[in-house]
C-alpha cells in the first residue's frame, strides 16, 4: 500500500501523517510494504526494503540506471 492508500482506509486523507507516524512508531510493523505513491520504497531505506521485497517475491520494475520500485499494479493491496 501507499502511504495514501493507508490513509485512505483509516478514513483520512494525510498521507505524509502515515509517514510521520510510521517513521516514529513503525520499527515493529512490515514499514517496507508502505511504499510512496510512486512505489519507491521508503527514503533511506532502500536497500534494506529490497532485501525484504526480495524475500517475499514481491514484483519490482527497475529502470535502466538500476533503480527499482514496487510494481503497484501487481501488488497493491487494496482492503
């Protein structure tokens, strides 16, 4: 899910807020799948949310110069 996407199901429209709380709170929770609208992983994390998108078999895209984001058509979840 985006960022958005989880706002949305709380019956919000405060996306940054999601990241505001997931940044503070969210060690605990899976935070590599809240991804940004555009389905680039969270900032700073990178490479450690591909190890676990990896892991799982997520569905990836990557550009040519080698940078990759959640392919959202194939794995969004949608509740």
């Amino acid at each position: 899910m985006a960022y958005g996407d989880v706002a949305a199901a709380l019956g919000s429209r405060a996306a940054r807020a999601v990241g505001t709380v997931m940044s503070h709170y969210g060690s605990d929770a899976p935070w590599w799948r809240v991804v940004r609208a555009s389905g680039h992983p969270p900032i700073d994390h990178e490479q450690r949310a591909l190890e676990y998108y990896r892991a799982e078999g997520t569905p990836l895209k990557w550009s040519a110069g080698g940078v990759y984001r959640v392919d959202l058509a194939a794995a969004r979840h949608t509740p």
